[in-house]
C-alpha cells in the first residue's frame, strides 16, 4: 500500500522529508546511500546533514560496488566529504538514488540487489529520486522500499544579466 504521508518544497523539504523517512524506521547503526558517481555523492553528503544528529554513520557506494564503500566524513566546517574506502557490512538502512534508475548508468536492479545483499538484509530500504525516475515497477518490486521520496524540479530557469 503505497500512501503520501508528507509534502513539502525544494531542498529544504527533501531534506525533511529524508528525515522523517529515517526517524520513523528508528534504526541505528550504518546507513549506505548506493548512487552513481559524480551526480548522486552530493545528495548523499547533503541528506547525511539532515541527519547528522542521529546515531547513525554514512557511507557511500559507487553503483552498489561494495569494494569502493567510503564513509561520509564530516569535515568540521565544510560538510561531509568521501573518506578512506571501508570494509563495512550489515548495513542497517540503505539508501538508493534515482541517478541508479537513468537509462546511461545501465544499472540492472535485480543484479544491483544481489551485490548489496552481501552487505545489508535490504529489510529497510528507502527510494530517493527526481522526477519519478525511479517510480517505476523493476525497482519498487525488486526493493520492497520501506520509504520512497520522489521530489519534482518544476522549473529552472537561467536568466542573462546584461
């Protein structure tokens, strides 16, 4: 049963949104964001922050490649950042990114379960993307998300000065 519990706007939203999300599987432990390289690390380090609080540690896996796991460090000052590759596993909570679901990163995820089973039980996994990009049955079906975020970008507009 799929049923929309909370609505808010922009970043600051997804943030709140993310947060609740967490505080209501009430776990504690490790939390692994599984994303694409490059454009799914900064919303990683930006979610760490909402809830940064928390007796929870972040780490971050390229692609679901559990040999390139890194912590999300805080940098006292300048946000959270990759540290050393880790050798982690149970992960209490993970966490997929919608950049997995675009058609160029070619992520199968039924494959994408398998890798991450080596190091999680997936009984809590919680869906993040844009757009509904990861809205779509091979990924609910196949995680069984506990939670799913699914923020709009309505516009975006770049205006010349001059």
């Amino acid at each position: 049963m799929e049923t929309e519990t909370m609505v808010e706007k922009g970043l600051v939203g997804l943030s709140r949104c993310f947060r609740s999300a967490i505080v209501k599987l009430n776990k504690s432990g490790s939390l692994l964001f599984v994303g694409t390289p490059y454009t799914c690390l900064p919303f990683a380090e930006f979610l760490t922050y909402s809830i940064r609080d928390m007796p929870i540690r972040t780490y971050f896996s390229p692609n679901g490649e559990t040999e390139k796991i890194v912590e999300l460090v805080d940098r006292k000052g300048l946000g959270y950042s990759p540290g050393e590759c880790v050798v982690e596993k149970d992960f209490q909570i993970v966490v997929l990114l919608g950049g997995l679901a675009m058609p160029k990163s070619q992520i199968n995820p039924s494959a994408l379960k398998q890798k991450l089973s080596v190091v999680s039980t997936l009984d809590s996994v919680v869906g993040v993307c844009f757009q509904g990009v990861m809205d779509r049955p091979e990924w609910k079906e196949t995680f069984k998300f506990k939670y799913f975020i699914n923020a709009d970008l309505s516009k975006v507009s770049l205006f010349e000065l001059g």
